[in-house]
C-alpha cells in the first residue's frame, strides 16, 4: 500500500490555509529484483561510491515579515492588485502600498 500526501499553501478556494491531497494505491506494488536482499547483512555489502563522500544536500526555505501575510512568494505581487485579499490585508496592515511597498516590509 503506498500513501502520498502533499499539502498546497496556494489554495484560492480557501484562503491562507494547506489544501492536503492524499492519493491512495492498494495494488500490490512490484519490487524490482536486484542484487540485495532486504536484509543487514546484504545491506553492508553496498559499497558508497568515491564521488558521494563529498557530495551535498541542501533545503532552500526562507522565513521573513512577508511571511505574515501566508501567502508566501506570491505577496509581493498580490499586495499590489487592487480588490486582491493581499491588498486588503496590505491596506489595513501597513498602509498603502505607494507609501509602504514590498521593500518596506522585508
């Protein structure tokens, strides 16, 4: 059985919130045969290739006061459209965006 859920922050049905979407397989999902056996012993035969002892792993995130406003990268364009709920929310937080911009709030 294989379980997937994903959650989207960009929802425009439902605003500032995670739409979770969940996908379900009950078929009996084949394994593809290969030179190891699902177990330790197999396992510590695996020797890691020379090229991953200097490889890298990174996770890009970012955090701010732009964040307030959960909606994530898509603020700074939406604060500015007139009748957009981020501009609402702009007008009444921080003032018109003429005055107080996107470079204001970072």
């Amino acid at each position: 059985m294989m379980l997937l859920l994903c959650a989207n922050a960009q929802s425009q049905s439902i605003p500032s919130s995670l739409t979770p979407t969940v996908v379900v397989s009950t078929a009996a999902e084949p394994v593809a045969e290969g030179k190891f056996q699902p177990t330790w012993d197999s396992l510590r035969q695996y020797r890691v290739p020379e090229w991953f002892r200097d490889a890298k792993f990174g996770i890009w995130a970012h955090w701010g006061p732009q964040c307030q406003a959960e909606d994530g990268d898509w603020y700074a364009r939406q604060m500015y459209s007139e009748g957009h709920e981020q501009y609402k929310s702009h007008l009444a937080r921080y003032g018109h965006p003429s005055k107080s911009g996107f470079k204001d709030v970072i």
